[in-house]
C-alpha cells in the first residue's frame, strides 16, 4: 500500500494548527491550478496530491487517525474498525505495546482477511477511475452472513466557475474488472466540503446485500480573482488616483464573464468596499436566490509621470493645506 507524506506535500510542520495547513493548501493551489498551468502534466499530478493531503489534514478526525496509525491508517478507516484491541474482532497480534498487544502488519492482515491485494491503493482519484475495494473482511462467525457494502467517499475537485454555474462530470467507476461511466449532475451553489450521494456504486455487499454508496465531496480550487463567503463573493477593483479623487466608474467583474459599471463617487479611499447586491453565489435549493458581490477598492498610483504631470502633481501639492 502506497503511504504518502501529506505534510512534506503541503511544506508544513506535523504541528502545524488547521489555520497554517489551510494556508499553505491555498497557496499550493493557485500555484498548480490546470488553469494556470495548461498541459503541464507534473503541476496536474503535485495538484492531485495536495488535494488529497488537504481532505486528510483538513479534516480533524481524518488527521487523527493518519498521525496515529502512519501508512496503516486508511486500512483501518476502510474496515470501520476501532482503535483498541478488540478490533479486527480481537485478533491483533500478540506482544509489544499496552495490554500485551502489537499493531499487526499490512501482510499479516491481509493474510487473515484472504490474501494479498485485499486492500485498494491509499487513495483513487476520478482523473484515473475509481475501484470501489473495501477490504472486508471474511470468516470469523460471518461465513453465510449477508451484509451491506461500505459506502466510499472520493474528492471532486471543481472551479470556483463550476461551483457558480453548475456542472456535470462523466466519471469511470470500476468494480469486478469491468469499468463504466458515470454522470453526475452538480447544482448550481455548492459549496466546498459538500457531498454528492451516488446510491448503490459503493463497495459490494457480501452474500447478496445491497452495495454501498458512494459520496463525492466537492473541493473547490481557490480562484485568482474572487474569494468566496458563504453565497457571498469579494474582489479587488484598481482604480486610477484621478477616479477615486475626483469621481468616475470602474469596472467590476464578475462570475459570468459580464463586467458591471460601478459608480466611484469623488473622494473614495483605499480599501473601501462596495456592495453589488444580487451578484453572488446562487442558493443550491433556490438558484434565483443569489448572495452579494463585495468589491474592494485597491487605488492605484502612477508609478512613473511624464513632465507635464510632474507639473500639475507639484501644483496640487502647493494648493494642499496639510503641506
């Protein structure tokens, strides 16, 4: 089984607090976004991994789990087994650590639970197909017994775009050797950390029960330009010195590739916000329902001036009282 070290892929410390992994999982993705690097195979597959360490160190009981158990914790998350030595029905390996037990190997599970290969790779993503393998386990008083498969749960990486408009995603199931596709609708509205129930692709039932489901839960990659509040988004807007002094419009995007005019009264400071109500995100439950569009006022200064502005600049500053 394939172990990953999700903290050398973020560049941060095991110590690191939620905050700092969060950081540094943004700054990673802007960086490697395939929008931002077109047919650059290697950022592709870097921004596959650090979506994959974020959904393990991003959430509290995933990272638990990974700090405690290393390379074996995904095995035992899969199982839906406890921590203690009752788990795997009491048959941990003898000797070492508390109470007389030791963690037992990944060959020596697998052997108990039917042979190499029991267990799928540490994670699928959809770019490559996903194989629903569960790892259960087999005998021990469950010989004959029917049970329902384990639901699974995969990322979906989507765009900030995607997320606004709606999307839908062909995605390659494969289960007993055989592959097929899939296609799931995602509304308009979602939010990042929200999940996509695919009834019955899950893991297989054993004797005859009722396969798993399969969960999608959506992670969104931050965006270059706006910044996302619940159905609220912010965005820097440059203004030139002379616009925000004297008065003016600036031009403020916007998620459907329509910029809006918005009107600078004279005298507007920097960092002032302007609310555009009604261009945000839509509700998933009613689309019509949007949140607002906050744009912040960045005033831009001339870097370089021609003589003649030189000389209107030095007057300007003459007929200021405060010099």
């Amino acid at each position: 089984m394939e172990f990953k070290d999700y903290y050398a892929i973020l560049g941060v410390a095991k110590t690191a607090t939620e905050k700092e992994i969060k950081q540094a999982y943004r700054k990673l993705a802007r960086k490697l976004h395939p929008d931002v690097n077109p047919g650059d195979k290697v950022a592709e597959s870097r921004f596959k991994d650090v979506n994959e360490a974020y959904e393990v160190l991003g959430d509290p009981d995933k990272r638990k789990k990974y700090d405690e158990l290393g390379s074996n914790w995904r095995m035992y998350e899969q199982a839906g087994q406890g921590s203690g030595p009752e788990a795997w029905g009491g048959a941990w390996a003898p000797g070492g650590g508390q109470g007389g037990y030791r963690t037992m190997t990944t060959e020596e599970v697998e052997d108990m639970l039917g042979g190499e290969g029991v267990f799928s790779e540490f994670f699928r993503t959809f770019f490559g197909g996903v194989e629903p393998q569960t790892g259960s386990r087999r005998g021990r008083g469950g010989r004959g017994r029917q049970r329902p498969g384990d639901d699974i749960e995969q990322n979906l990486p989507l765009t900030l775009e995607n997320a606004f408009h709606g999307a839908t995603r062909r995605i390659s199931i494969k289960r007993d050797g055989h592959a097929r596709t899939v296609d799931v609708r995602i509304p308009p509205g979602v939010k990042d950390g929200s999940r996509v129930r695919l009834p019955g692709e899950g893991g297989p039932g054993v004797n005859g029960g009722a396969p798993g489901d399969l969960y999608l839960r959506i992670r969104l990659a931050p965006h270059a330009r706006f910044e996302r509040k619940g159905q609220d988004l912010h965005v820097r807007v440059v203004v030139p010195v002379t616009t925000a002094v004297l008065g003016g419009e600036a031009s403020v995007p916007t998620l459907t590739g329509r910029d809006l005019r918005l009107k600078v009264p004279a005298g507007t400071q920097n960092g002032q916000v302007f609310r555009l109500r009604g261009h945000g995100m839509p509700s998933v439950a009613k689309p019509e329902d949007r949140g607002d569009l906050f744009a912040t006022v960045d005033i831009e200064v001339p870097r370089t001036l021609t003589p003649e502005q030189r000389q209107h600049y030095e007057a300007l500053a003459k007929l200021d009282p405060t010099h």
